[in-house]
C-alpha cells in the first residue's frame, strides 16, 4: 500500500513535493508539542536559532521529498542533482584502499547514495525498520543500480568490510544513534551524543579513507547540490577521541547550510542498556 502511494506521488515534480512538504512542516512544528520542542532546542544549542522559521519547513521537505527519490525513475531524480568536488572522491578511489563515505541527516541525504552509484558501485548501511510493512518501502523501493543495502547488523558489517578490502566504496550515516555496544559518547554540538565508532574502526582496519558527502536543496524544487570533502581530522586508537572527530567533521558540514539539517532527530537519545561511560564492543 505504502509502496503503491509513493510511487503515485513521485509523478509528482519534485518543485510539487517541496511545496507541500514545507506546508507540512509548518503544521507538525505548530500542533505537535514533543516535535516543536526537540526540534527548537536541538538547533537552539548548536547556535542556529536565526534560521529556525526555514529549518521548520526544509523539515517537511525532507520528508515529501522521499516518494521521489526513492521511487521516480533513477535517470530523472539524478537530472536533479548537480554534483561538485567528485575528483576529491575520485583521487581517493584511484588508490585503491576502498573508500568511506560519511553522510549526515544534512539536505538530501537520500539522493547521495544513487549519485555514487552512479559513478561506482556501493554498499550503504541501513537499519531495517522495525514493521514488517515497512520493508517493501524502507528496502525494495531504495535499491537501485549498483546499489546494494547492508542491514546494520554483524553480517551487515562483515558486508561493509569485505567491500572495502576489495577497493569498493561504503556509505554510512554518522550521525544516526547506534545501538547499545555500537558506539561512544562524545560531544555534539556541546552536548553528549551516542555517536557509532564504526567509520573509525572500519579506516583504521583497511586503511580506506573517509570523504564527507552532503546534498544542498536548491530554492523552490530546483533540484540538489551534492558536494564532497575531505576528512581533515586526525584520528588516534581512542574510540571517544575518534567519535568526537567525526562528530566535529559533521558540524562543520552541517555549518554550511544550517538550515537543512534534519534537526528533529533524536540525536541525543540514549539507547536502551548504553553504558555511561561510552564503552565499545567490537562489532566485526
């Protein structure tokens, strides 16, 4: 049902979607209490209040936004997207170390997959939803050329892993809240988050490089700016230092265009038997 519903929405233009989406943004933000407040205090602490009226509605872009990306046609949600500073990528793969790509909750997070795939196979990393109905959505509806889905699990991991030792490309969202044993806590934005220790420990096992990845939306649907960096922090053997790195490579993509965060993210929830002290247990 969900299925058949967002692909009947994604003949929609995308300029349609963005309309919609940022009326319903404006809607959830004014009668949802939990949401207004998680939404405002999140991007409160992080020193971006001045552009809250526009976070409100880029929020509800984000979400009508999915039935195109993920079910249109792949040759028309890729004419959307412009992509810059590929060769910082490029110059990576040509190494031939595998390469990691990190892309927060920042834009269009969902189009950079299918631009990378685009250009070279990958594997991303998703965590399968929790219904069962869900699933058609969540996973048939992404899968696209050379784009293969990595369950975030231990067999997901030894997924990503083998990838890498072959030269391949991965894809990870660094900012989502991993499970229990899967991450430490390290600051965000000036406040403890449980942030994953994957990305890390996946570099330092195979030597592959991280490369920072974010889609910027273009005003009234115009499409996307997908752009690439490189990862300038240091990384040392302390997993809380490593979090804390990724962490302050994020607020620094995330500085760019403030606005276009995914700032309703329970960021800062704490997973469910996480230990106090961030402790790691090793997942591959």
């Amino acid at each position: 049902m969900l299925v058949t519903l967002f692909r009947l929405l994604s003949i929609l233009p995308l300029s349609a979607m963005h309309v919609l989406g940022a009326f319903f943004g404006r809607v959830v933000y004014r009668f949802s209490a939990g949401y207004r407040r998680r939404l405002h205090d999140n991007i409160e602490r992080a020193g971006f209040i001045e552009v809250l009226p526009t976070a409100i509605e880029e929020a509800g872009k984000n979400i009508f936004e999915l039935p195109f990306i993920w079910c249109a046609p792949p040759d028309r949600v890729l004419a959307t997207a412009q992509v810059e500073d590929w060769h910082i990528a490029q110059a990576m793969i040509d190494k031939g170390r595998g390469v990691i790509f990190l892309t927060p909750h920042l834009g269009c997070f969902e189009i950079i997959a299918q631009a990378i795939a685009a250009r070279m196979p990958l594997t991303a990393l998703y965590r399968p939803p929790r219904k069962e109905a869900l699933k058609p959505l969540i996973e048939g509806a992404r899968r696209r050329p050379n784009l293969n889905l990595a369950p975030a699990n231990l067999r997901g991991v030894r997924s990503l892993l083998k990838t890498l030792k072959s030269g391949g490309a991965i894809g990870l969202l660094p900012d989502q809240v991993p499970h229990q044993g899967e991450g430490v806590w390290a600051d965000f934005f000036g406040m403890k988050a449980y942030t994953m220790t994957l990305p890390a420990k996946l570099s330092r096992m195979t030597g592959a490089p991280l490369i920072l990845s974010y889609a910027q939306r273009k005003p009234h649907g115009a499409g996307f700016v997908i752009r690439f960096a490189a990862f300038e922090q240091e990384l040392t053997d302390d997993p809380q230092q490593q979090a804390r790195a990724i962490n302050a490579a994020m607020e620094q993509l995330i500085a760019r265009c403030p606005a276009q965060y995914f700032w309703s993210y329970n960021r800062y929830k704490s997973p469910h038997g996480a230990s106090s002290d961030g402790s790691a247990e090793d997942m591959t």
